[in-house]
C-alpha cells in the first residue's frame, strides 16, 4: 500500500513542534523513504498515523475524555 500526502491543508510550517523519541524518528525516516519515495514527509506521515488513531478509537477517546470534562472532543 502507498502512503499517501496529508489530506488537510495542513502543513509542517502551520503545524505545531512534536518531540518523538530518536529510534521512532529514525524508523518513520525509513519508512517515509522506502514506501513514500519523495512524495510524503516525515508530517504527512504521522499526520495520517494520527488521523487514522482519531477515526479508529474516536469512541473510547470521548468515552474516557467525557468522563473528566463536560466540553466536547471532537
């Protein structure tokens, strides 16, 4: 399966700093050169990553988060 670009118009210089652990850089580095070729970044890569987290356990995620806030997640 092809990675593909970011589906936002979001981008890396709009976007905000993330500190990841350095062997997870480097692995997501790999990753991003071997299937993504030049067309996906670093961003777009764990943008996806984090958007596919979001749609998987939406559920859970207001679940738990309603449970110690009366303001809406999503």
């Amino acid at each position: 399966m092809k990675a593909k670009a970011s589906k936002g118009k979001e981008t890396a210089r709009t976007g905000k700093s993330v500190y990841v652990r350095g062997e997870f850089h480097e692995r997501i580095r790999k990753i991003v050169q071997t299937i993504g070729g030049n067309e996906v970044s670093i961003f777009s890569y764990i943008d996806n990553i984090i958007a596919h987290h979001f749609e998987t356990y939406r559920d859970d995620i207001v679940k738990s988060y309603s449970q110690n806030s009366d303001k809406s997640i999503f």
